[in-house]
C-alpha cells in the first residue's frame, strides 16, 4: 500500500466554532483533492453499493429528506442533497434530539477533469468532558482514517479487514500521526501548547491502543 503517512500530509485540517440549534458548538474541517472525476467521487459518497467498501454498511430511505444509519456508528436525516457538489446530512449517535447538535456537510468542487476536492465539515455540540479531554481528535482521526478509505476506493488500492488493519504498524503509525495533525490544527487556532499535547496523548491512547489488549 502506498504510505498512508503521505496522504494524511494531503488532507488539510482546521478547527472552529460555531452554533447550532442546540448550542455552541465546534467545527472540524478536512480538504484534499482526488485524482477522479466529480460524478465518480459523489456517486462514491452518496451510492449506497460504494458507501461499504470504503466506509460503513449503510440503510434507509437515501433521497432527500429521507434517513439513514451506518452500521454500528451514526445515523440522521439527510437535508440536502444537490449532485454532484453538496451533501448535508444530521449525524446522530443513538436518539436524536429535539434540535439540531451535529452536521455533516461534504461539498465538492472539479479541479480539471480528472481531479476532485472534497470539503468535509463536522459541526457539533461536543459534550465538555469529550471536548476537554481530547479535542478535535475524537471525530478528526475517524474522518482522516475515511478520507483515506476513500482515496483507496477511488484509485483501486486493498487496505486488508478492520482486524488486520487494527494491527498493521502502518496503520497504527498512521491513527499516531493523525492525532498530532489534529494536535498542530488546535495549535493554529490558538490552542494552550500543554492543553494540546495532553489532548493529543489521549487521542492517541484512545486509537493506537498496546496491542496486547486488542
């Protein structure tokens, strides 16, 4: 496999505020481009034959303003849906709210013909103990880990099983270098330098746990 180190270093990372319907809440933001074409990466992030083989399972009513839900992980309300350049969507874990907490908006614009940016933006209401103790990491490795799960759908590369890839040393060394990414984005957007590096140690715990307790 290519060096997954190397197209983390593609993705751009920024950390943010802003507010919901539930409240204040935090932004965080990945851009890269890929080497295809706008309809092939929106028919990759929108069908739900593709959605599996880089990302989750996915079910549900999968046209605007239907719903849907990711096996094992979030679900919600897809709000807008414009092909082949904007997709937002709720992004609930467990029973939604009677307000809006988390979004999730993808947009993406042609560079040529051949290569595609995509702009992913989580906005959420971040519980504080979560926020407090791991910062833009707790979403942001996820999000790195599926943008490079893209990027190997989109360009025919095998990344092996969930459980392989727990124990691969690439891939560990990856989700390590992905939360001190997301460590220097918190940093730019003015981060205290001790707060950083105690949110990026546990990140990394949380991601790249000892072997022996896989």
């Amino acid at each position: 496999m290519k060096d997954l180190i190397a197209e983390l270093e593609a993705v751009r990372r920024s950390v943010g505020d802003a507010t919901l319907p539930a409240g204040d809440a935090k932004v965080v933001a990945l851009s890269r481009t890929y080497p295809a074409p706008i309809d092939d990466v929106w028919d990759a992030v929108t069908n739900p034959e593709r959605i599996p083989r880089w990302f989750l399972p996915i079910t549900g009513d999968l046209r605007l303003g239907g719903t849907y839900q990711l096996e094992g992980n979030a679900g919600g309300e897809i709000r807008v849906c414009e092909a082949p350049k904007r997709l937002l969507v709720t992004w609930v874990m467990g029973d939604a709210g009677p307000e809006d907490s988390s979004l999730v908006e993808v947009r993406l614009e042609p560079e040529g013909d051949e290569v595609t940016r995509l702009v992913l933006e989580h906005t959420a209401v971040m519980p504080p103990e979560m926020w407090d103790q791991f910062g833009p990491g707790a979403t942001g490795v996820g999000w790195d880990l599926g943008l490079v799960g893209l990027w190997a759908h989109l360009t025919g590369v095998e990344t092996g099983s969930p459980e392989e890839m727990d124990r691969d040393p690439a891939v560990r060394a990856a989700m390590s270098h992905s939360s001190d990414e997301w460590g220097a984005a918190l940093a730019v957007a003015g981060g205290d330098p001790d707060d950083v590096a105690a949110k990026v140690a546990a990140t990394t715990a949380f991601y790249v746990p000892p072997l022996e307790t896989l």
